[in-house]
C-alpha cells in the first residue's frame, strides 16, 4: 500500500537551474511531511520539514509547499548545485502514529555542470 | 550529541545462512528504533519498530525478525536467508514524543545474498 507516491524517478536539471521533486500521499491523517536526501551507501539525512499548518517552508536554497486539498508536496531547490546530485525521498507521519513514518519511492535528482 | 552506528557496512551471506545486523544509539535515552530496507529501485520499506526494551512491532510478514535487549540496541536476525532479502537495511532512531521530529539514519548496511 503506497501512501506516499513520487512519481518520478529520476530528474535531471542543468546547474543554476530550479529542481522541483513532486510527492502525493493518500493518508489524509497525515500531517507532518519531510525530506531526505541520500547519498550512494549512506543513510537518508534530513533536508527539511513542513507540518500541515503551513503551507510554505524554506530553508536556504530548499523550499517545501504543501497543498492540503490536492496532498500533494514539492520540493523545490534554487538554484541547482551539482552536489545536489542524490536521491531525494519524500516522507509522511501522522500525530496519532509517530512511529509509523512513510516513504515515497525516491526520486533520483542529477544536476549537470 | 547523539550518533547512530550500523554494522556492518556490506555483508555477502550464501543462502540459507544466518543472519545478525546490530545498531546503537548514543547521546540519548528511551529512543524509538527502526529497521528499514530499501530493495533494489525501490523506497524505504518499514521492517520493525520498537518504542522500548522487549518492544517490537513488525510491519510486514517476512523470514526476519527484530530484538531490542538493551535501550539503545537493535538487532536485525534471520534464521535462514532468502535471496529476496538483499537489499540495503537502515536503522534509524527519533525522540520518543508526539509529534514526530523525523528520524536520524545510520549508514546503513548492504547484504547481497548468493
């Protein structure tokens, strides 16, 4: 059952460029939404986060919009970098259920020089 | 601060032999603990959870199983291997309060079993 869907496998943009990574969900009891981005053999980190209160959150280069009515979430990254380069996974949690979090399949982002 | 160590990084099992995967945590205490696997081209499936000592809840059915002896210690084991187990598992930890503040991997491990 895949609550949480990126669509898109693979994206590749040219430097300087804007990245924009989709993600939809299902679960309308989600309410807490997250990105990670993963290097080959290493573990996801942390990107950033949005809680469903708003709809807008940024951090640097990295912006989160959340859209409650379509749940749907984007990730956009402005501008591109080539260490950008990684896969970039979408996740969703539920208040009532933190410790059930969800991933997307995970999308794949190159940035060329 | 806290820190997250798997090992070990790669493991080459034959099929059919067992299987042992240890995380800990450091620089906190009561974590919940996680076991992911993301298969070949796939996203993270949830394995097993545990909010405390003994605790373990598994998400799917599966010839793996999961213990927590200590607080900040998570063993993944298997019996006898599947050639569908291989893939790349990652534990994780978060702060055990509501809501959820995401979660911090460790680096993982990649079993290729043959």
């Amino acid at each position: 059952d895949q609550q949480v869907k990126q669509n898109s496998p693979s994206l590749s943009v040219q430097e300087g460029r804007i990245s924009i990574l989709n993600c939809d969900y299902t679960n309308s009891m989600f309410d807490y939404f997250l990105w990670y981005k993963k290097y080959p053999a290493e573990g996801p980190t942390f990107l950033i986060s949005i809680s469903s209160i708003k709809d807008k959150n940024e951090d640097g280069r990295f912006t989160v919009f959340l859209n409650k009515s379509a749940k749907h979430l984007s990730l956009h990254i402005v501008p591109s970098q080539p260490g950008d380069s990684a896969v970039y996974f979408c996740a969703a949690s539920a208040r009532y259920n933190n410790n059930d979090m969800r991933f997307g399949a995970g999308t794949r982002l190159t940035v060329k020089p | 601060s806290q820190t997250i160590h798997q090992w070990p990084a790669t493991l080459v099992q034959p099929v059919g032999s067992p299987l042992s995967l240890e995380c800990t945590v450091e620089g906190t205490s009561n974590p919940n603990l996680y076991w992911y696997r993301q298969a070949a081209g796939r996203g993270l499936q949830l394995l097993f959870y545990s909010i405390g000592i003994d605790q373990i809840s598994s998400e799917v059915p599966q010839n793996l199983s999961a213990s927590r002896p200590q607080d900040r210690q998570f063993i993944l084991s298997s019996k006898k291997l599947l050639l569908s187990d291989s893939g790349f598992y990652l534990c994780a930890w978060s702060v055990r309060r509501s809501p959820n503040y995401g979660y911090t991997f460790g680096s993982g491990t990649r079993l290729t079993v043959v």
